[in-house]
C-alpha cells in the first residue's frame, strides 16, 4: 500500500477538494440535479486518477474496497451548490489500462485475487434482476423486538437470540424494515469468434444502478475485484474455489442494434440522404464511410451495398435464394484494407467482427455447452454467424484464419443456414448474414508478373462465394503517391486543429478540414444503413428493365461467341450477383423497385470486380479463375504437364528433369506452353506439397491430375 493511502483524512479531503473539483467539478453536479431517480452514480475513469495522482491510480488497483469507500466519502464531502446529500451515492471507476483487462480466462486468477480488474466479452447468460437483502430486520414473533442482522454474499445469517427477550426466536424477516438492493448475475464469456469450443466464462454480480443495464448479446468491459468462492458436494466443501467478479462499473462496447432509435428528425434526413441531398446517395455513403482512407471509391460503395443488403427470396416449393451480399478485399499491407473493414464494422447493422488468428469453426457457427448457470442442462450457442444474422460479419486477416475454419463459411455464405448436431440435439441455425472481409497476398506483397487468384491461400469454394472481390495493389506512382501523401498529412493536421480548437480561420485549414468531415455524419450513416438493411427485397420496376440487364450480361457470356475452345467470360452465379448488388442499392435508396440507374451504378461495380479477379494470364475474362481458382488455359497446361511428368518417370530413377519436361511438352507433345509458366507450375506444385524434388531441378510428382 502507498504511503498515500496510510494518511486516511487528508487523502480524502484532497479527493473531495482537488480530484474531484478539478476532473469531474460538472459531472458531480450533474447527479446531484438527478440523485437518487434519474441517477445514482459518478463514473470516474482510471486515466484521471492516474494523471492526478500515480500512487492513489495504483492503490485502486490494489486496495479496490478501501479505495472506494475513501471515494465515495469523498463524493459525499463535496461542496454542492444544491441541497443535496450525496451519501449513499457510488463512484463507478473504469477506463482500467489494457494491461489490467482480460477476456475470460486469460488471466491468473489467484495472481489477481481482491485486485481491481477489467473483463471483456460478451454476457451470453443474465438472471432476471432479484432484490437482495444487505440488512435483515429480523422480528421476533414473542416480543416483536426488531434485531438487524447485516448479510453478506454467503449464507443467510440469523440471528442468535433476541435483543429484547433474549430468547431464540421464531423470527420473522420484517420486509418494511429490512433494506434490499437490486441485483444480478452475469456470464461474460470469449466473444464467440475467438472462443475455441465453448469458451472461458467468468460470473459477475453486480448491484444497483448496474443491476439490468446489460443485455444477452452484448460486448461488454465490465471492471470490479476479483473474488473466489468455495465449492461444495451437498454438505461437504471442496478444496476447489470459482472465482467471480464482483462488478463496480460497466461499459458497453457493442448492443443489439435492432433496438435503433431513429427520430423523425433523422428519418426525414435519411430521407434526403436518399434522394440525394448530398449527391448521388451511394457516393455520399462512400465518401462518409471512411474519408481519412484516400481514394478506393469502388471498394467503399461495394462496402456499402453489403451492409445495406440481406433479405430472403423464397419460392413457392419451398427453396430460397440469398439476397446478401458477400466482398472481399485483397490486398498489399499498407491499402487500407483493414482499416475499411473497421469502418463497415462500425457503421453496419448487427456487425460482429472476427479475429482471423483466433477464430474457431465453433466459433464462427455454434458449440455446446452444459449449463451451469441454472439447470444444468445442455444449450446451444452461437457462433459469429448466428450472432450475426440479419446483420454482417467482418473479418480482417482472412488469409491468418486455419484453412478448416475457412472451410466452415461455406455452409453459413451460401445456404444462409446450417445443421449442427451438438451433444446429442439437431438444431438448425440461421445465417442471413453478409460478409465483408480482407486478406493478404501469399508472399505478403502482390507479385505483378503471378496471376492474382495464383497469389493467394483461399479454397476456390471459398473464393466463389464471395460476389464482389476487389485487388488493392500498392503501385508506386509519382503523382497518385503525391496525392496520397498529401491527403494523410492534411488529414492528419486537420484532425490536430479541430481538437485543439484553437479558432485558426485560413483557407488551407478550411480545406484541410473538408478532407476529414464527411457529407454524412457517422451516427445517421449507420441509421441509414439499419433502415435499408430492414427494408424487404426489391423487384425490377419492368420487364423491360429485367430484360434490358439479361441483355447485359448475355453479352459478356457470349464475349468470344460461344467459341467451346475459348473460355467462358461468366456465368450464371455471376448473374445472380448482379442482381443481388441492384436489390442492395435499391434498398440503400429506400426504393420500393430496381430502377435503371441502379443497374448502371451496379455494372460499374461488377465490371471492375470482374476486372480484378475475373481475368486469366492473358487478360481474358475466364470465369474459372473466380470459381475454381484456375483459369481454362492453366488448367489445360497444368493437366499436359501432369501427364508429361508421369509419363517420363519410368525412364528416370530419382524424378524427372524440368528441362527434359519442357522439352518433352514443346516438341514431342507440339505443345506451344511458355517454358517460364511451366516452371512456375511445378514450383507452385513443390511448394503446395504436390510434388517433390527428389533431386535439384528434377520433379516426381503426386498430385490429382
């Protein structure tokens, strides 16, 4: 304990006549004006008191109860310009630094035990809120004599004899005279994205004002100390003891955001938005989703359009098609990619973010677990994917996520449902939900000389649900590196201005300024995007308009005449993605039908989507390199040069020469393959385990051609 702590008084004084005054002077005056109805707690950051003092910062940490009580008689010796007496008031203190935070289970608890700590996760389990008695007026049905009994959080104590008659008892528990409290018990757990099973879990109680301010679903940092409490088998105790949290203040992360409350005020803006008050809304939309990212105009409105999107078409025989809009962004380190996704995940609805490095496959769809927070039982739980549905989930670092856990979207994308049989119950979860999320090439940096779909770890099945994938090269340009240069450094100083506020009137401040302040503020953006999202799926405003984008497409299928030996340009998956990007730029414009201008916008977006990850090694539209990760042309080499390899084994005892190979296909073969693709080839079969080099530039080879 600090020296400061050992001069009680002082200490106290100082906190009620300088912390208090210089760091929260308003807010203390605040709840006196609404003490005890409205509001009956200070919340206190711990930053504060770290900067007001170092030693008291610590001594919250390490002595969290004798703190609070020195706090609280603080807050109760203020100088209020109110008659008002603050005494049964509470100091809630968060903000704890993230060394002192934890998920469930990341910590040492006895390391930690009677210390003040702060846990992240999400509350999957809540009681109702209960009364809990603090003191019990115990009344003795003799003599009536009232004797209080203090409780604690362990068995109810009664008490021994009556301070009246002296006898013991019968008591009855006077309920006027006793005093109660509102309480609750909370399971945070791992959010389910980064859980592994059924994830660690830790039990908070909390009181008050605290009492039924969270929510089931909730992302929450909940601080308090660090409490153990003894097991037992019917009577008998257990050397084992389960530690909880006893809660002192809650901050919410993330909520449910189906319960948006949208004024009239923001309605008819949005409804101005829409109708292009600030330009055409989706360009709008985009430059206010992320405006310190320069540039990526494309990739931003893609973002858009999935957050916007979602909706179910079902048919009469029962069959349904996804109206939810999947996008990728792969890209260099240093494109902003992930920076994007941040944003999507901050202004969409119902967003759930991943964790590549930790996520599970039960992470991402659902695990089981016995129920020992009530009855026992085995329950359910969700992954990402049902947390999400009706809403989006965003994932950064794709390309960090375990292949068989990549493998585990297919299902949830696709079919926006999956079967899961956990602990003996079939259940059938639901996963309307988009998907937004980035990835790295497989060398760290794009090569320009390799294919992009050659650059990187994805499952072609995997690639292919996706319907709009976008390429962030970093290409070094003089003039573009200049502007972006420029936007950074004025986006950055312009940010230091107006937090300075410091009044500074110029032209280049005011310009510097717009770089940063977005068309849409950022809380009506996400209102928007919510209301789009909850609008139902639109259909096409004609026949003609419907026939007018079949047309459109027809002509990209039919881009080398339906020759059987070229590539096919697109196909009908293609189709439905297009129609998919008009239904969410309908919706994002609170439209009740697909206009014509939604069509055009949308060729635009699927054009250079198709662009970037739709071309073959020639520059040809080849619909096989999105949807089985190889182009027609590699396909066919790729299969010559198996058979060529196979072919000439039995001639050599320990692999086949490359160049005996390539000599093989070109002239005995009168195969016109370019010897440096061949090459790559069989590097790229060597590195993916598909073939091996017994010997220096020879090849035996093992794979499935």
């Amino acid at each position: 304990m600090s020296q400061t702590q050992t001069q009680t008084s002082p200490l106290v004084d100082d906190l009620s006549t300088e912390f208090l005054r210089r760091y929260y002077k308003e807010e203390v005056q605040q709840l006196a004006q609404r003490y005890p109805n409205e509001q009956r707690s200070l919340e206190v950051d711990w930053s504060d008191i770290y900067q007001y003092d170092p030693d008291v910062a610590d001594d919250v940490l390490a002595e969290p109860e004798q703190m609070r009580r020195y706090f609280e008689e603080a807050l109760r010796l203020f100088d209020l310009s109110i008659d008002v007496t603050l005494s049964n008031a509470h100091v809630r203190i968060g903000g704890l630094p993230e060394e002192f935070t934890y998920y469930p289970g990341g910590f040492s608890p006895s390391d930690e035990l009677g210390s003040y700590r702060s846990i992240r996760g999400e509350i999957t389990k809540a009681t109702d809120t209960y009364p809990k008695i603090e003191e019990a007026a115990f009344e003795c049905q003799l003599c009536s004599t009232i004797t209080r009994v203090p409780q604690s959080d362990g068995d109810f104590q009664e008490p021994h004899e009556c301070q009246g008659c002296q006898r013991q008892g019968p008591f009855r528990v006077n309920f006027d005279q006793s005093e109660f409290v509102d309480a609750q018990k909370l399971r945070i757990k791992e959010p389910p994205e980064l859980a592994d099973g059924a994830g660690k879990k830790i039990d908070a109680f909390v009181e008050d004002d605290l009492a039924g301010e969270v929510t089931i679903g909730d992302r929450v940092v909940v601080s308090g100390i660090v409490r153990f409490e003894q097991e037992s088998s019917g009577s008998k105790k257990k050397a084992k003891f389960e530690p909880y949290l006893e809660g002192r203040h809650i901050e919410i992360e993330e909520t449910d955001q189906q319960d948006l409350d949208v004024s009239s005020e923001e309605r008819k803006r949005i409804r101005e938005l829409a109708d292009g008050a600030e330009g055409t809304p989706l360009e709008a939309a985009a430059e206010s989703l992320a405006p310190k990212v320069y540039g990526y105009d494309i990739e931003k409105k893609a973002l858009i359009l999935a957050l916007a999107s979602g909706g179910k078409i079902t048919y009469p025989t029962g069959d349904s098609d996804r109206s939810d809009l999947h996008v990728l962004l792969l890209g260099d380190p240093g494109t902003a990619k992930s920076k994007l996704i941040d944003r999507a995940k901050e202004h969409g609805w119902r967003t759930v973010g991943v964790s590549s490095k930790r996520a599970t496959i039960p992470g991402l769809t659902a695990a089981a677990e016995q129920d020992d927070f009530g009855d026992g039982e085995w329950v359910m739980k969700a992954g990402a994917f049902v947390k999400a549905n009706g809403g989006t989930v965003c994932i950064d670092e794709l390309d960090d996520m375990d292949p068989d856990t990549r493998a585990g979207m297919l299902e949830p994308m696709s079919n926006q449902k999956f079967n899961a049989t956990l602990a003996g119950e079939s259940v059938t979860f639901q996963t309307e939900t988009s998907v937004v999320a980035a990835g790295n090439p497989r060398d760290g940096r794009f090569n320009p000389y390799e294919p992009a779909p050659e650059q990187f770890d994805f499952e072609s099945a995997l690639i292919s649900r996706f319907d709009l994938v976008f390429t962030m090269a970093d290409k070094p340009d003089e003039e573009e590196d200049r502007e972006i240069a420029d936007h950074i450094l004025a986006s950055r100083d312009a940010a230091k201005r107006a937090q300075m506020d410091d009044g500074a009137e110029s032209g280049d401040a005011d310009e510097d300024l717009e770089k940063i302040t977005p068309p849409v503020e950022g809380d009506i953006l996400r209102k928007w995007i919510a209301l789009a999202r909850q609008r139902p799926t639109p259909p096409f405003e004609s026949k003609e308009l419907r026939t007018d984008l079949r047309d459109r497409w027809l002509e990209l299928r039919g881009l080398y005449d339906y020759d059987e030996t070229e590539p096919i340009p697109v196909t009908f998956r293609k189709l439905e993605a297009m129609v998919r990007v008009c239904e969410a730029l309908a919706k994002f414009e609170l439209c009740d039908e697909i206009r014509e201008r939604h069509v055009d916008q949308v060729l635009e977006i699927v054009g250079r989507s198709m662009d970037d990850i739709g071309k073959n090694e020639d520059g040809e539209l080849d619909a096989d390199v999105h949807e089985v990760g190889e182009s027609k042309d590699q396909r066919s080499r790729r299969k010559c040069l198996a058979g060529a390899i196979k072919e000439l084994e039995e001639e050599y005892d320990n692999g086949v020469p490359r160049d005996r190979v390539i000599e093989y296909i070109q002239d005995e073969l009168d195969r016109d393959f370019e010897a440096s693709k061949l090459h790559a080839d069989m590097d790229k079969w060597v590195g993916e385990g598909a073939a091996t080099e017994p010997e220096t530039d020879r090849i035996r080879y093992l794979g499935r051609y």
